[in-house]
C-alpha cells in the first residue's frame, strides 16, 4: 500500500472532530475543498469508506469510527513528541512598584526576553507588602527602609536618590529648597514636598499638583507643568533624553529600592535577580590598550 500522508490524516482527524469538512476547514484555516479533497484521497488508498456524507455534514462509518480512533492517538502522540522537544519554559512573577514597573522596568522587558527566552516574566504592579506565603510571587521590589521578613532574602538594589526636575524650558540651577517652593510643585502620594518643606519649616504652598503615582508626576513635570521630586532610577531616561532636567538634589536618605525573594532555591529566580542587578548597575566596558 502507498505510504499514507500526514496531512490527510490530520485532515481526516479534523473532519472527524468537528463532523464536517467546513468547520475542519475554519479549524485547520484551508478551503472546504481540500480538505474534502484530501479525505478522498484517503479513501481511495485505504479503499474504504470513512464517512457518511450527510445533507448536514459527516459521520463516520463503523470502520472509519475504528480507523479515527487509531489515527486520533496516533496524532496526539506526535503533538506530545513535538512539544516535548521545545524548551521548556518557566513563569517568575516579579513585583514592583506600578512607577518602577512603567519608568524602568516596562522599556527593558524586551531585552530580558531576548536574554532569557526560557523564562515567561510575570509583572505584578503593587506597593504593598508581599507575603511569600500566601502571595503567588517570586521576588519583590520594595521601596522604603530595609525590610525584615522571616525565611527571605533582602538587599539593596538601587538608592533612592532623590532629584528634583522639570522641563529643561523652566528655570534650572536653584540653590535652596526655599526658592524652589516659589516655583509649581507637583506632589506624588508619597509627599516628599510636604515633607521637606515643613521639616525645613518652610510653608507649604496651598497650590500644588498632586498624584497618587509617582509616574504620573514625572509626566507632568515633562510636560512643564513644574517641579517634580523623583527617584533618580525613575527619571534617568527622561534625563538621558532631554526631556527633564535636574534642577536641585536634596540630602540623601536611608530609603532605597530593595530586592527581596524567599531563601528556598529556585533556578529561573536567580537568573531574573542577576538580570535586575545587572541593568541597575550595569558593568561598564573596559577599554583595551591599544
């Protein structure tokens, strides 16, 4: 007998399925007639009627039933085979800040998946305390003091680093934190203006622009609508752009972003931790003598 081919036994499986060559067509995205085409052909070589061809579609006969059920199997085995043969890969949930996520993180996702195409990288946008425990997440970025938590692992992973920037059109080189608050502030729910301010006993302006996200702040202060306080890391891009300008720094505090993730081993993890710390201090190149 002339060897069977493939593509008609997934045609035939297909119209057996879906008990008609139409619809096996729509599935299998070729025309109503090749596929009817090709069960023919299968007929005709295995000189045995396979369907019943009903005004509304197919069934199949007794020996085309016994003959799907073999073909079925058959067809199932070389799909497992096949996907068996790929690269397995492995979901990590990673959790940051909604502002991190969409200043930092959001830009060089696509870099991470050309570096790492085993690893499908869950971004889960949230402030708020992760439990390990109970919380379907594999590592978190924090912003704040140093955390402790039992059966984890934290360290610093970038400064905050505060910067105060605006539209590069407004003014630039201010001295003290007093001639800033005579320009438009825009506050992030964080209030690190109000903060300031009164610790400096400076009153606080009864006008100020205010968001819950620090993202949302960092765009108005690109769009000149005045003077933003901003993590270095959130804003370096829009520096590294000409989009912002750094018009004042205050003193450094003990806040920063941390890394943290459960003590327990897990492979793909460490490979988006090494990523993590890779991008946020990059290895610089060093040059050969010539």
């Amino acid at each position: 007998m002339t060897r069977i081919n493939l593509n008609s036994l997934s045609m035939f499986d297909a119209a057996a399925q879906h008990g008609s060559f139409r619809r096996a067509a729509e599935a299998l995205n070729l025309t109503q007639g090749a596929v009817a085409q090709q069960v023919r052909n299968l007929e005709q070589q295995t000189q045995t009627k396979l369907f019943h061809r009903l005004p509304q579609g197919l069934s199949l006969t007794e020996e085309g039933r016994s003959y799907h059920e073999a073909v079925s199997a058959a067809m199932r085995q070389i799909e497992t085979a096949t996907q068996a043969l790929k690269p397995a890969t492995q979901t990590v949930t990673l959790s940051v800040p909604p502002s991190l996520a969409s200043k930092w993180l959001v830009p060089r996702l696509a870099k991470f998946a050309e570096q790492h195409p085993e690893i499908s990288l869950h971004i889960h946008a949230s402030e708020t305390r992760t439990d390990f425990a109970k919380d379907a997440v594999d590592i978190a970025i924090r912003q704040g003091p140093p955390p402790s938590l039992p059966q984890t692992h934290s360290e610093q992973w970038a400064p905050l680093n505060l910067v105060a920037v605006t539209h590069p059109s407004l003014p630039a080189d201010l001295k003290t934190l007093a001639q800033i608050a005579a320009h438009p502030l825009i506050e992030d729910g964080h209030q690190r203006w109000k903060t300031l301010l009164e610790g400096n006993s400076l009153p606080y302006p009864n006008s100020v622009l205010s968001f819950n996200q620090t993202a949302l702040a960092i765009d108005a202060a690109i769009t000149g609508q005045g003077i933003a306080l901003a993590p270095r890391l959130l804003v370096q891009d829009a520096l590294d752009q000409g989009h912002l300008t750094v018009v004042w720094q205050p003193a450094p505090t003990a806040e920063a972003y941390h890394l943290i993730h459960p003590t327990s081993r897990h492979p793909h993890r460490q490979r988006v931790v090494e990523w993590l710390q890779q991008e946020v201090n990059p290895v610089p190149l060093t040059t050969q003598p010539t």
